[in-house]
C-alpha cells in the first residue's frame, strides 16, 4: 500500500500525487473524505495526513485554517504536493502525532495506523504501532488541542482489533460513536468514529 515509484491516483473525486513511501490512501481514506461534515470556516488538523487527501476534502469542504501533520518527512512533502497542485492555503508540517505545536481547532481527524506491531522501516508507520502507543498518544492529547464544542474523528478497520481501540478509548474515559462504515477489499470493514468525550 505504499509505492517505491511516484504515481498519480485517483480517489475520493482527486487525481492526487503519490510519493515513495507514503501511504497511497484507500477505502479508509475515500470514507473519510466523504463523512467529513464542515461547517464554513471551521478550523480543521489532520493528523497523519499522508498524501494530505484528508485535509485537502476539509478546505474544499469550507475549512479555515487546515493544519496537516505526519511524523513520515515523505508524506509531509507529498501533502505540501498536492495542497500545491490543488492551490490550497494548507499548512503542512512534521509532527509527532501533535508534537509541540500549540493550536487549538473545531475539528481533527485522524487515520491512523491499526495494527500492533512493530515498525521495522519509516513508512511502516503507516500501518504498524507497537502497543498502540500513537493511538495512546492521540487519545492523551486530544481534548487539550480542541476549541469548546470541538469533534474529534478517528479511522480504523476490521484488520485492526476494534475491541482494543474502544478499550483503550475508555481508559481515557471517552466512547466512541459510528458515523461511517465501508466494506472494502478482502471484506474488511472501514469505520470512522467521533469521539465523544
Ligand atoms: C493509514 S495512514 C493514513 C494516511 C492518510 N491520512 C490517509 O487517510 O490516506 C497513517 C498515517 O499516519 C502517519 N503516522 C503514523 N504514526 C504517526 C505519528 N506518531 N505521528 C504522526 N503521524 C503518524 C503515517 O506516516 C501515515 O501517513
């Protein structure tokens, strides 16, 4: 799922770029793209953005201000593409989950890695996170970097553990709430759920 030569994709209505090492997006992305419901300039941070698909569907949905981050320095160059291509005000950066950036906003979404295990190579964080400790790290952090009255979505799949990510959900004392279910290749099942705090 992620390519060793730059291709062009099309997905979620965009014929995007993608560079070598970075998650080229799927159903996960094409359900995100699609249930994501901005209100006029509303403030939005996409959290591994990857290809920048994600916050490239919030600006032309009406976003303000879209701060993209990933840890990837190729997806942070592959988002900074096509927020060019496009001609989109999309501010990219690299971060770790949020790093040290200090913003608050009305909506952040993130597609993250499912899958407990180990990350060997960089652009195997796209689907690897050794004890869930990114999805710990979102979870921690999340609320402080929302506006009042601000939503917080999260992707995952069948081929992750659900059972574990609501777990985990709990522990910080959150729910989760479905807004989008895909069935994708090999019958996976794509979800995106708000968190409700
Ligand atoms: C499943 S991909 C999703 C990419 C893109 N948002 C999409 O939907 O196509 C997960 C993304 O999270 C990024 N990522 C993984 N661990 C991260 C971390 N600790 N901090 C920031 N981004 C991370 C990966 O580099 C990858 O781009």
């Amino acid at each position: 799922m992620v390519t060793r030569k730059p291709c062009i994709k099309k997905l979620a209505g965009f014929e995007y770029s993608v560079l070598p090492n970075v998650y080229k997006g799927s159903t996960d992305t094409e359900l995100f793209c699609k249930i994501l419901d901005i209100r006029k300039g509303q403030d939005v941070w996409d959290i591994g953005t990857g290809t920048g698909l994600i916050a490239i569907t919030a600006k032309l949905k009406g976003a303000g201000c879209v701060l993209a981050t990933d840890l990837n320095p190729d997806a942070v160059k592959n988002a900074k593409k096509n927020s060019r291509l496009l001609r989109l005000k999309i501010d990219v950066r690299q971060a770790d989950v949020f790093g040290e950036i200090n913003k608050k906003v009305d909506i952040i979404t993130f597609n993250p890695p499912f899958t407990n295990q180990k990350a060997k190579q960089k652009h195997e964080i796209s689907f690897w996170d050794k004890d869930h400790k990114t999805l710990r790290n979102f979870f921690s952090n999340v609320r402080k970097h929302l506006k009042p009255n601000g939503r917080a979505f999260i992707a995952w799949s069948s081929f992750g553990d659900t059972r574990k990510l609501r777990k985990i959900a709990k522990e910080f004392d959150y729910s989760l709430k479905e807004v989008g279910k895909k069935t994708g290749k090999r019958d996976f099942v794509y979800y995106v759920f708000e968190i409700v705090f």
